[in-house]
C-alpha cells in the first residue's frame, strides 16, 4: 500500500511540475512576442531611439528571464536561434534599418509560436507524427 501511495504522490508531483511548465512556457513566449510587436509598430513609424529603448528591452526580458527557465523546457538550438535573432535585432535598431528589422522580428515571432506549438501536449508532438 506505501508503494502505490508513493508511486501515485510521484505521478500527480510529475504531472504538476509538467503542466506548470507549460504554462510558464506560453507566459514567456506570449510576454516576449507582446515585447516584439510593440516593435514591430516603433518600427513602422521609424522612431529610431524608441526602437532602440524597445529592442534592448525585449532582448532584456529574452536573457534574464525567458532563457533561463525555456532553457530546461525547449531545446538549445531553438534558444540560440532566438537569441541570435534578438542580437541581430538590436543592430538593426541602432542601425535604423527598420525594414529589416520588422523582417527580423516576424521571424523571431514565427520561431516562438512554432515552439509553442510544438510545446502543446497533443497526440502529433507527443508521438512526433508528421
């Protein structure tokens, strides 16, 4: 009786840790890509050091706080994709390249819904069918 108690303490510890997770992966990803819209529209009326305040506080919030924790969730190629997006981001901005820089930013937009996507506990991403 101890061992099943124990065993079932585990799996609802297990399926906790597993669903909190998941939500502190989409809190992430839906706070950077708000982050990331916002600009995307500086960027859209070239405000050159607005961008430059927005760029560097998006790349902020992706080091100190998304890529610690979707460090342990996601792999690490996904993580350094994004984080060389946001790099590249930043030179954009200080360069004033804004047509670029949208460009680039959809493309870290797209990386970090298709992560989320593939982070949702379906049939599909569970057995990895195509």
């Amino acid at each position: 009786m101890k061992r099943l108690f124990a065993a079932a303490v585990i799996i609802i510890v297990i399926l906790a840790l597993s669903i909190a997770g998941y939500y502190l992966n989409n809190d992430l990803i839906d706070t950077t890509n708000e982050l990331l819209s916002q600009s995307v529209s500086l960027s859209n009326r070239e405000d050159k050091q607005g961008l430059i305040d927005a760029a560097e506080k998006a790349c902020e919030y992706w080091e100190s706080k998304a890529v610690p924790v979707l460090s342990s969730l996601i792999m690490h190629s996904e993580i350094d994709k994004i984080s060389y997006h946001f790099k590249t981001l930043l030179l954009l901005a200080k360069d004033g390249n804004f047509e670029e820089y949208r460009v680039v930013c959809f493309e870290c937009i797209a990386t970090l819904e298709h992560i989320k996507d593939v982070q949702n506990p379906v049939l599909k991403n569970v057995l990895h069918i195509i």
